[in-house]
C-alpha cells in the first residue's frame, strides 16, 4: 500500500506506518486497512505540523537576522576618539581605512581654534580649514536587530531613515545609504550642528526625541533645512529658509494663541451675514469683505514672530528701539522673500554698503539661525553649548548688531 501524501514526509510514514505490518492476519484485512488509512491521516497532520513548525522557525531565524547598512559621508572627524557607537536600536562602527576616507571627503573654510569648546581665548594660534570639493565614501557601517517604523517620514521607510537624516542635521552634510548616492551625488553642505566628538550623544538625544514631530507640517522645516543645506543657490537657499520660518511661525502660534475675547467670535459672525445680505451687487467684493473682517483679532505676521522670539527667549517682551526695528526687520525679511522673492531694506542703516551686508546677514544667517533654533528644541539639544552658540547669535545681532564681535549694522 502506497501511504505517500506529502513528499517530505514519505519515509517517515513508510517507517511508521509499516512498523504495524503483521498484525493485519489478527484484525482482519478490512479492519486493519481503516486503522492504517486513520494512521496515515494522523501522522499527516502532525508531520505536516512539524514539518510546518520548522519552515516557520527558519524563516522568522531568517527575518530575525540584523539589518545591515552602509553609511556614506558620516564625518567624525580626523582620528575620532570613538570607533563604533550606538543611537537607539543602530550599532555603528566606523570602517576599517575611516582615516584615509575622511581626508578625502568634503570640506567648508572653517577658522576654528586648537580647542573650540572652551570658553576663553585659546594661547595659539587659529587653524584655517580650506574649503574642499572631496568626494562621497562609505564611512561607516550600521546593524539593527530589531528595526523601528521612521517617524520623520511621510511614507513607509524604516527608522535608517530618521538615523540618517538625524545625522545629517547634526553634521551639516548628507548622510546617506549606498543605493541613495545618486540622489545625493553633490558634495555641497552646510555647517555642523555640534562637533564631531558630541556627535553620538547629540544624536542619542535627537533619536530619543524624533516624536517631538507630531505631524508632517512639524517635520517640513526640517526636510526644508536639509534642502538648504544641500543647495549652493543662495536665492534657493534663502527661499527654503524663510518658507520653513512660515511654517514655524504658525506651528508655534497655533500652540500659544490666546482665545478672542467673549462674543467677539458672534460679532464677527454677524458682521459677515449682515455683508452678505447688503446692497452690495458685486459677490467677490463681499467675499472679500467677509475675509477681511474674519481675520480681525488675529495677530500681525510681525507680531507672531516677535512673540515666537519671546517665546524662545531670544528677546524680552520689552525690546524697543534699534533692537526692535531689527526684529521687524528680520519678520519682514521672511515676508518679503517668501511671497515677493526680494530683500527687505534695514532702513535704519544710513550707509548703503552696511544695509546691504546687514540685508544679506539676516536672510543667509539670522533666518536659518532661527530655523535651526526650532529644531534643536524639538531634538531636545538645547542643554549642549553649542546649540546655545546658535542662540546667542541671534541674540547678539538683534541687541548689538554684531556677529560674534564683528559689526554687522556698523551703529
């Protein structure tokens, strides 16, 4: 009798099922056929359960294996003190020649001192770091046992995604996956955030506050900054800049806006029927009229962004005179290029050279500054000292008109 079913399982049947052969001569032929055929099916079953079971374990073994990755442009600087760290869930490791590969990358002009982190002025000299074109290289590797969802993201990506684009935030420079070097082919980059030795605990800090971005709107300025960063057009730079200020402007405002005053809201409701219902013939004049009065109560753009810098403590609620013209300056500067793609004029400035170094220092500095500002409150960075740098800048030019000592508006 063939007892075959299942191609896997064929011998083991055959050794199970004819172990009974003998006995048929005492059961009777019929009797003894309806026990193997009943033996058979059972044995089916928990074979095929086994067989299944073991199928399964080898495929989840399999899913189960870490997630590799490679790293292209991960900068830690020449001879890191660190060679391998971890943010959340992600072990990385720098490769084995990182050395050779990071003289070869990328590089701003920097003047930077021996020690950059302390407070006082250094005994030598500075170091001039040329600018360099370089070139993209896999500098480090990533494993992942079990890899999270991304966050900062508007589609399905894993969390790789968020690492990179947390490092590249920190770095100033893209940070990207090997099959991703054709979108990122260009080699123009920003500044860093932090230094490169405060990379990891920077990082660490970012990933554990990446769900600060509650929504895609939140997370725009971010991918707008990275954008910014990555351009070498100074009016594209200078447009993704203020477009992502917008949208911090309303973010911020629509947490801390105050609620109108009692029957405010009705009167408004009344004024708008009572357009509707007038003599007026022409409809898309009423319909302006009816906007214009539902936007009475709200505050000015110049308002909300000098609110959003009270809110940040960037100034206090106080600022009059030269500091607060240059608040309204930089507000109407964001306006300007935004809508009008043209500077805003510091008309407080009398020499014409001055107005324009102070129009092109407050859209190519001040306003990533304040973008920059958003983010590392979100990342959760504001403790470490030179994100509070970028904070004092802003300060710094909005009550002396100086940048890091250097006068910008000349008064």
């Amino acid at each position: 009798m063939d007892y075959s079913f299942h191609p896997l399982a064929d011998k083991e049947v055959d050794e199970i099922v004819g172990s009974y052969d003998g006995i048929e001569d005492t059961l009777g032929d019929e009797f003894f056929s309806e026990l193997q055929n009943a033996l058979t099916r059972v044995l089916q079953l928990l074979i095929s359960s086994s067989r299944g079971n073991q199928m399964r374990e080898a495929v989840g073994e399999r899913l189960l294996q870490p997630m590799h990755y490679q790293l292209m442009n991960l900068d830690l600087g020449p001879e890191p003190p660190f060679r391998k760290f971890a943010i959340g869930p992600y072990q990385i490791d720098l490769v084995s020649n990182y050395d050779e590969l990071q003289a070869e990358l990328s590089s701003l002009r920097r003047e930077t001192w021996p020690l950059d982190f302390i407070d006082g002025p250094p005994d030598e000299p500075k170091i001039v770091t040329k600018e360099k074109a370089g070139k993209n290289s896999i500098t480090a590797t990533v494993r992942c046992k079990s890899e999270p969802e991304a966050i900062l993201s508007n589609g399905r990506e894993k969390g790789i995604w968020d690492l990179c684009l947390i490092l590249s935030y920190l770095s100033g420079r893209n940070v990207f996956l090997l099959e991703n070097e054709r979108r990122y082919q260009h080699i123009v980059h920003g500044f860093d955030v932090v230094r490169s030795w405060q990379m990891p605990q920077a990082a660490e800090i970012a990933w554990s506050n990446r769900t600060n971005f509650r929504s895609e709107r939140e997370m725009r300025p971010l991918w707008y900054f990275l954008h910014l960063n990555s351009s070498s057009d100074a009016e594209v730079k200078a447009l993704l800049g203020c477009v992502a200020l917008e949208i911090i402007q309303r973010v911020e405002n629509e947490r801390s806006h105050a609620a109108l005053p009692d029957g405010f809201e009705k009167l408004i409701e009344k004024l708008k029927k009572e357009i509707e219902q007038s003599e007026v013939e022409d409809q898309d004049l009423r319909n302006r009229l009816k906007s214009a009065v539902g936007k009475w109560g709200s505050e000015s753009a110049a308002q909300t962004f000098r609110n959003l810098l009270i809110h940040y403590e960037l100034i206090e609620s106080s600022v009059e005179g030269i500091p607060l013209r240059r608040v309204r300056c930089i507000s109407e500067m964001r306006n300007r290029i935004a809508h009008d793609g043209d500077f805003a004029i510091p008309d407080w400035i009398d020499d014409a050279q001055r107005r324009k170094d102070a129009a092109i220092f407050i859209a190519a500095r001040l306003i990533p500054a304040m973008v920059m500002e958003y983010l590392n409150r979100k990342f959760g960075l504001m403790q470490l000292n030179r994100v509070q740098r970028n904070s004092g800048i802003i300060k710094e030019y909005i009550y002396k008109g100086t940048h890091e000592g250097m006068q910008i508006d000349g008064i």
